[in-house]
C-alpha cells in the first residue's frame, strides 16, 4: 500500500491537545482529521442527538407527512415498497412498524433479487394496487423508477418516494419525493435510506403529537434498525448518519425485540456490546444473505419477528444461507478474477473493469466486484448474462465518482441507479462492447486512481504511545465510511517475533515489537502469506479497534508494514 500521511498544523495539535486535556498525540489525530478548534471537536465526540437537523429540513419531507396525515383521517392502506438488501430491509420494517403503532393498516413488500432487480416494479405496483393499497411509500428506492410510479399514479395510486440514491435530472411524477441529495444542507453527509424513513417517522410523530396521538413503543428504539442499514450501506458517519448510529449502536446492543435478539446472539455469541465491525462483517451479511438468494422476505420477517422461537428459526436459517454465500462468492471470485486475465491479456487492460458472463449468480455481483475493485484498484462493474440482457453491479474505489461516470452512458442502459461508489445496471448484451468503449471514455473525466491502495496515517507514534491515546481516541467512535479509525505509524520498530496466529492458520499473523523503550503484541488479519517479508527492522502501521477480545475496550491492530526505506518521509 501506499502510505498518504494526513497534513498536522504541529502548533494547533499542541493547542488543542492542551484545551482538551489531551495528550500531543490526540492533539496531532484531531488536526490531520480537520478539525480546528476544541469545541468543534467536543460537539463530535458528544454525540448529542440534539445537534439533529429538524425532519422538516429534509426536502419533501412536510408534503410527505401531510399525505400521510391525509390518508390516516381517509383510513387508507399504506404500502411500502422496499428493497432487498440491510438498508432496504431495516427502512421497511422501521417504517412498518411506526405506522402499525399509530394505527394505520400496512401492508408491505420487498423484491426479490433474482426474477425482478432493484427498485420498484411495475409487478410490485400491480400486486399491491389488488391487494388494497391507497397511498404507495417506497422506502430505498423509487427515485429513478419513472415507470412504475407512472403506472401507480395513472391507476389513482398516489406515491411518496422516500429514497437516498442520486436523483436523475428529471424526477418521477409522485406526491412527494424525499432525498437528502435534493437539498437543504443534509447532501453533504447524505442519510441512508433508513435514515431518511427514521426522519418521516419523527416529521410524522411530531405532526400527530399535534393532534393528541402518540406511540406506543418508544421512536427512539428504531435507531437500532438505522445503525444497521446505514452501516450496511457504507453511508458516511459524519453528520446526522454519525448521530443516528452513535445512539443507534446501544439499542442494537441491548433492544430485546425478538428478531434482534436472535440474530445478536446467533452472529455475536450475545456480546454485551455491538460496533461498526460487529454490523458490517457479522449481522448485515447474514441479512444480505437472504437477499442474495432471493428470499429477502426471511430477512424482513426475522427484522419484524415478535415470536422468539419463530425468531431464533429464522435466524438459523439465515446462518446456513451466510455460510452458502460465503462458499459460493469464493468461487465466483476466482472465475471472475481468471475472466479478467484472460481479457486483459487478449485486449489490454483500462482504467475500468467489466467483466460479464452467463451463469454467474445476481445475488453475488456486488460483493465480488467490491473484492475485484480492492484488488485492481479500478471501478469494477460484473455482469450476469442472462438470455439477451446483461444485469450488473459496480463498485468503485476513492475517488472515483461512479455515479458521474455512468450517466452518460444512461441511454445505453435499460435502467440503471446509485451513488458515487456503487451502483446497479441492466443492458442489452448487444451493447456490452460499446458500453464498455464508452466507461473508458467517461472515466477520462475522473481523477486517476492511484497506482495501489492508499493508506492514510493520522500520526507518527512510539509505541508507549498506544496505550496512552487509546482510551482518548475511542471516543471519536463509531469509525466508519468517512471516518475510518484512527491510523498511526511506528517507525523503525524492532521485530521480535513474527508467526501465524494458533486459530488463524496460514490467514492471519502476530507480531511482537520493540521501539527500545517498550513491546506491543498486535494481530495482523490478513497477513500471514506476508510472512516473507519479515526483516529485523520495519516501519508498522496500526488502525485503533474498539473492541478487545469481546470487550468494549482499545485495541491496535496491524495493518500493514514496510522495510524503513520503503517508507517515505513523514
């Protein structure tokens, strides 16, 4: 990796470590992260959720609580349409859930992966229209499904889209569309679709509080469904998305609704505490599961589960689909990364990958071409043939905005969506050689990706300086998307020993350091075919953890490492 060290103002770190209490080294991580004054920085760690936006700030938001309000004194049937993976799965039960309790009748529904893709289709219109719906709400979705809101609204089936993805030039003909990126100061740090369904539902509490009704289970338990979905979707925990999760994190941890309760003791072994690992590498893949195989109901029904033995079922069941996935994403790898050997020897490679073939399995699409893009350093869009049609997903690295770069190729697609670092698309296979002629082209207008992953260090350090700013540090968690965890450097760093991990095997590694004046112990994950590399002496970088064998406490970790002269200056 490439090693980027963050700019340190040595004379505001020393002030800042000084106001705070703090010591140099907090000082130096709070300037290389931005900040330039000690209240500023005390405002982030407090997390006040009074800091808040009001919900009337996000756009469409007050035309989407009137419609609401207006289809609770008609006794209509609200339908929620949402989508299949974590973020469209906790929106939908979030938002089921709140109106349930304000006593509207709901019906719900979530596509599935396989037979109709993302967003919200005319099937989905259709089948909710017979079953009684009088205002449609599509949660995660809907921002760029003209045709279906088109066809809901001609069969006088009014809709709110509620949705965070980027919205095309021209919007859909709905009663209202509520979306971070419209405006209003919160596209900075963009809300996940759950965020932006929790905010309808404080715009909507607050609006029926007015008129005398209020909840019955409290609306602040919901944020444990928006830490899920919005760590699950990478959204950036800054902003709003980093107060949501702060709160939301302790509900998860300790909530005791049944479905909950089952998947944390299942993925965490009942671990008194959750963290943004905890989400991202353990509950939302055994949720994404389900949806990868088509059955994101099971996921939906185990979020909304009140039967604990019904719950606990559900919850196996998505551990056996888990282990499924994990099986046959390996090898959906390795046929992906041999297709891409094979084209690029035949035509040379390009600044973007696009690799397509038939029989490879939808559900999967993303996760692999997130791992091709890790391991090209390039934006990665994989495909599965089916019949006449290409349908694909894409994945983009650090400063690639993918969005931008695949809008103009919109007339190429038959339908495509996303953000700046992921997205989806389907096409006609005849238009595969000038779609991918055409990405080239576009990505001409985005910065060069670097020529391997970067590594951004927050600090030089000893190594008796870990223990030391450790304790501070972790109050600037959760670290996420935006916020990665806090990264430093021990220069020149004597290795006494270097050995694969007993549990790990030939995965991972330990490595014991010396600085001459202290040891550290760390874990490397990952590492351990790097064990060659090992010399007396190395440049080590280590990322701050949170989590300490099971126990809510610092812990640094191995990240990467580096012979000194390899190194550069600091």
């Amino acid at each position: 990796m490439n090693w980027k060290y963050r700019y340190i103002n040595p004379a505001l770190a020393q002030n800042l470590a000084q106001e705070l209490g703090q010591p140099l080294k907090c000082g130096e991580f709070l300037t290389a992260r931005g900040f330039a004054n000690s209240s500023d920085a005390l405002a982030f760690m407090s997390g006040d959720l009074k800091n808040l936006p009001r919900p009337e700030t996000l756009p469409g938001l007050n035309a989407a609580v009137a419609a609401l309000l207006k289809a609770r004194a008609e006794k209509k049937v609200v339908a929620i349409a949402g989508d299949y993976d974590v973020d469209g799965l906790t929106s939908t039960a979030l938002l089921r859930r709140v109106l349930t309790d304000f006593g509207y009748e709901v019906i719900y529904r979530v596509p599935n992966r396989l037979s109709e893709g993302y967003g919200l289709s005319a099937k989905a219109v259709n089948e909710l229209i017979a079953r009684g719906a009088g205002l449609l709400v599509t949660v995660d979705c809907g921002v760029s499904d003209f045709s279906s809101i088109q066809l809901a609204v001609d069969a006088g089936l009014p809709v709110i889209v509620t949705d965070h993805h980027e919205p095309p030039p021209t919007l859909p003909k709905a009663l209202a569309i509520v979306n971070p990126h419209l405006g209003g100061g919160w596209e900075k740090y963009p809300l996940a679709g759950v965020g932006v369904a929790f905010m309808l539902a404080c715009g909507l509490a607050a609006a029926l509080k007015k008129e005398g009704v209020s909840l019955k289970q409290p609306l602040i338990e919901n944020l444990a469904l928006v830490a899920l979905g919005t760590i699950a979707d990478l959204a950036p925990l800054k902003g709003p998305n980093r107060l949501l999760v702060t709160h939301g994190l302790n509900f998860l941890a300790r909530i005791a609704w049944p479905g909950i309760a089952a998947l944390r003791a299942r993925a965490l072994k009942n671990k008194s505490f959750v963290t943004t690992r905890d989400v991202g590498f353990k509950l939302a893949p055994r949720l994404n599961a389900a949806g990868r195989l088509g059955q994101a109901d099971l996921a939906l029904e185990l979020l909304m589960a009140e039967d604990p033995r019904k719950a606990k079922e559900l919850a196996e069941i998505l551990e056996t689909m888990n282990r499924n996935r994990v099986r046959d994403q390996k090898d959906l790898l390795e046929d992906a990364l041999e297709t891409l050997a094979d084209q690029e020897l035949e035509s040379g490679g390009g600044r973007t990958v696009v690799l397509a073939r038939e029989g490879w399995p939808r559900g999967l699409l993303g996760l692999v071409a997130s791992k091709v893009s890790e391991k090209t350093n390039r934006p990665t869009i994989i495909m599965s043939i089916e019949g006449d049609m290409a349908i694909g997903s894409a994945r983009s690295v650090p400063g690639f905005n993918l969005y931008e770069a695949l809008e103009p190729l919109r007339h190429l697609c038959l339908s495509m969506g996303g953000h700046a670092q992921a997205a989806g698309l389907r096409l006609n296979v005849d238009s595969l050689p000038r779609f991918r002629r055409a990405l080239e082209e576009s990505a001409k207008n985005q910065p060069a990706p670097e020529p391997e992953p970067s590594l951004l260090v927050d600090m030089l350090a000893d190594i008796g300086d870990l223990a030391v700013i450790g304790p501070h540090l972790v109050k600037m968690a959760p670290f996420g998307q935006s916020h990665p965890a806090p990264i430093a450097v021990l220069k020149n760093v004597k290795v006494l020993e270097a050995a694969p991990t007993k549990t790990g095997g030939d995965q991972h590694m330990t490595m014991r350091l010396f600085d001459g004046a202290a040891r550290v112990n760390l874990v490397g994950f990952g590492l351990a075919p790097r064990l060659h590399e090992i010399r007396p002496s190395l440049d080590v970088a280590v990322v701050l953890d949170t989590d300490k064998f099971g126990r809510p406490e610092p812990n640094w970790r191995l990240v990467d490492f580096k012979v000194p002269a390899q190194a550069g200056a600091y």
